[in-house]
C-alpha cells in the first residue's frame, strides 16, 4: 500500500483515523496505530513482517541486556554487537548477499552464482531505526524500552516505515508515551499531506512520465545531446518531488497521529555547495552516517588523511545503502570525491567567495550528473548517457532528436513548473503573510491540491515512489 493510492486515501487512513480519536488513552492509541501500522506493512508482504518483528525482538532483549550490565563495560559491548550483528543481518542477507557474492566469482572468474532476491520493502529504513534504538540505549543517549509494543510502534509506525524519514529512538521516545492530538496539529498535518501528495501525483509522476518517452536505458535508440540533458533534467526533478512528497506526507501523518518528525528535505536545488547539498537532501540518511559512521570513525578531528579515509567510507556506505550495484556505489564515491575536493583541494573559504549565481547552477548540473549514474544500474548505458550530455559519442553532435523534440513540445511548461516548485517560495510567502486570512486561504489551497491530485490518481497508471526499492 502507497499513500499515493485510493486504499489508503479513502479507506485505510480515514478509518485508523476514526479509531485512534475515539479515546483519549495513549495506550488505545498506541494499540491503534500499532495494528494499523501492522496491517500496512502486512498489505502487500505478509510473510516480510516476520523479519521486521524478529530484527525488533532481538534488539529489544539486546537493549535490556545493556541497560542490566550497566556496571559490566565487556559484557556491553557484547551484547551491543549482538543488537548491531541482529539488525543488519537480513539486511545483508536480502539485499547484498547475491551482489556480493556474484561480484567475487566475476572477480575470480567463477561459474558460481546465486539469484537476486526479493528485497522486502522498508527494510533499509527500518533497519537503521532499529539499529539507532540499540545504540542510543548503549551510549546512554535513550533510556532502554521496556514495553516491547511501544519498540515495535517506534520501529513499525506507518507514516514512516516504507520510506523513511530515519526516525532515531532518542527523538520520538518521549513522544511514545505522551504525546497532543488536537485541531491546530491535526490541520497542519492535513495541510502538510496535501501537499505532498500533489508533488507526488502531478509534479513526480510527470516527470517520469515525460522521462518514459524519451526512456535513456533503451539501447536501441541514439541518445541526442537535448534527449540526454532533457532526460537528466527530469530524472532530477522526478526523484526530488518523489522522495520530498513522500517525506512531506510521512510528516505531515505524523503530525495527524502526534508525532513531530524532523525535516528531510530543504530545497536542495538550490545548494550553493555540495555540503550545502547534502545538508538539503535525505537529511536523516545525512545525519544517521553522521552519528553512527563518520563520528565513531573519528571524522574529522583526526590527520586529514584519516579524515578523507573516514569520508570514502560514509559514502561508498550511502551509495551502497541505496542499492546493491555498482552504479550506486560509484555515485556515492562520486559524491565523497567531490566533498574532499571542496574541503581540502579548493577550501570552502574559497568557495563562498564565488557569487551564488555562479554556484547554484553548478551545483545543480553536478547533481544531474549524478543523477544519471544513479539512476542506471547498467553503468555503460550510464556513461552513454553522460557522454551524449556532451556529445561524445553516439549520437555525436547531433543536437536534438524528433522524439525529443516532440517530447519537449508535450511537456514544454513542466521544467518551468518543475523548477519553480523546488525553489523556496512557499517559506518566502509564509514569512512576508500571517495572520487567520493567510492561515485559510492555505486551507483552501490544500483542499484543492487534495481533490486535484484525487482526480489525477483516478486518471494515471504511473504511480510507484521511487524509494520503495532502497
């Protein structure tokens, strides 16, 4: 089930919603949006849920094991590698074993090989929550869960258990126990699910759309320099509007059921640096490598050569976090590259120096181009795609193509839409206008962005979010 979907729209979540505000008890809510969050999950993999419970269950006898060797320093650690070794276990298993296996025989050039297998949805998300949980509990940074219900609430709850944000324990423990459901929280929610949907179905899915046309994965077609850029171009504003209105909804469905949680995109497009950039884009993703990868590595307080060791590993981790080939790998290092040479080869002193004008754009085209490395597991129709973007090879200099060029005249106003929804102009009106007739009259464009994006939905075919398969 997507949120994306008239199930969810017009059954499941109006329903939760009716039993979870029939008492006030936090533990009817509790056990409310648990079953719920349950059956979400359970929608289209039922048999997966079990992995999800066994991963919670071992953490939280891991967790209760720190808290009860409190005085025991060896027996900690032990049971915090127990806790870490049972979160990614199946996460190892389901999405990296066939990869990494097939990639040494390749290497040695063995005939053995094992099949891909089926990757449960979320478990990329849900692991790294489970596995913050543990931690937090080792450093002393949460108090251990007791109730196994309200770990499994934690790790299950549906507005951000498919595709994130990266919920880490510390920042919602509180909240599990006690937590408002009024009007105000209730509108804002609604308010903030609105909008994201309409990113969702009108703006993310057209773009895919107009990608599908002109399809750069397709080996049978010569890619022209506007095709390449064009296709890019849309690639970058489908998986922004695609990963930015999920985030936008998971938030704004938490805030419907009393939970606060933290921005994960803010207008990364217009980044004046690549560390602006990741500071903008999949912020949890940023800040969970942060915490528990490049920190414990020593990150940057150590030699600078131990530092931009400890950088190529957070990101070949985040590249390969995002799937098991090697395009995602190559893209994460691409990134890794790229923040080295800002930090250490130019100097970002150097760097804001440069007018903005210059640097919005630049970063912008380093994001496209990474983009095309991401978007293509087959690396050699990646480097075709960039090399056309330059007219290398292929289609050579050839400029335009007939089908981009009708492609182009089809979809000639969504760039321009496109481009304008990613800029800070929603922020920008909140902050000049105030007042109750600012507050209704978002109301009211909320209302209509639901019911436009309802009659988008009934008459598309396209709608899966990208992120589902990370």
């Amino acid at each position: 089930m997507v949120f994306s979907s008239m199930t969810f729209l017009l059954l499941f979540l109006p329903v939760t919603l009716l039993l979870y505000s029939l008492r006030s008890s936090i533990r009817w809510k509790n056990g409310v949006l648990l079953a719920a969050s349950l059956i979400f999950y359970a929608w289209g993999e039922p048999v997966y849920i079990l992995l999800m419970l066994m991963s919670v269950g071992f953490n939280y006898i891991c967790a209760l094991g720190i808290d009860r060797s409190s005085s025991d320093r060896l027996l900690r650690k032990l049971w915090l590698v127990l806790g870490i070794v049972s979160s990614l276990i199946f996460l190892l298993w389901f999405k990296y074993a066939a990869f990494l296996t097939n990639s040494f025989a390749d290497l040695f050039s063995l005939s053995y090989h094992i099949a891909d297998k089926k990757l449960p949805i979320g478990i990329s998300f849900y692991t790294f929550q489970v596995f913050t949980y543990t931690v937090d509990v080792y450093r002393k940074k949460a108090a251990v869960q007791k109730n196994p219900a309200k770990l499994l609430l934690y790790v299950s709850c549906f507005p951000q258990l498919i595709a994130g944000p990266i919920v880490q324990y510390a920042d919602v423990a509180k909240m599990l126990d006690n937590r408002p459901f009024n009007t105000v929280r209730f509108s804002e929610g609604a308010r903030r699910f609105a909008v994201g949907l309409a990113k969702k179905v009108i703006l993310a899915n057209l773009c895919g759309a107009a990608i599908s046309r002109i399809d750069p994965a397709d080996t049978t077609t010569v890619v022209s320099v506007a095709g390449a850029w064009y296709a890019a171009l849309m690639y970058t504003f489908q998986i922004y509007f695609d990963f930015s209105a999920y985030s936008d909804m998971a938030i704004g469905l938490g805030r419907l059921f009393g939970f606060d949680y933290k921005e994960n995109f803010n207008y990364p497009y217009v980044s004046r640096s690549i560390t602006d950039f990741w500071r903008r884009w999949h912020i949890s993703l940023s800040s969970f490598f942060r915490d528990y990868v490049y920190i414990p590595l020593g990150g940057s307080r150590c030699s600078v050569r131990r530092a931009i060791f400890n950088m190529m590993v957070v990101w070949s981790l985040t590249g390969m976090w995002h799937g098991a080939s090697w395009n995602f790998i190559l893209w994460g290092m691409y990134y890794g590259v790229l923040l080295i040479i800002e930090k250490y080869v130019i100097g970002r002193d150097k760097i804001e120096k440069i007018p903005f004008i210059v640097r919005i754009p630049f970063v912008f085209v380093i994001a496209m181009i990474g983009w095309v490395l991401f978007y293509h597991t087959d690396l050699s129709l990646a480097f075709r795609q960039i090399g056309a973007m330059f007219g290398i090879g292929g289609a050579g200099m050839e400029l335009v193509d007939p089908l981009t060029a009708a492609v182009i005249r089809k979809y000639s106003v969504l760039p321009l839409i496109a481009a304008v929804a990613s800029l800070p102009i929603l922020p920008a009106i909140k902050k000049r206008f105030s007042g109750a007739a600012a507050q209704t009259l978002s109301y009211v464009a909320a209302t209509a962005l639901m019911v436009l994006s309802i009659i988008f939905l009934v008459g598309q075919s396209y709608n899966p979010f990208i992120y589902f398969r990370f």
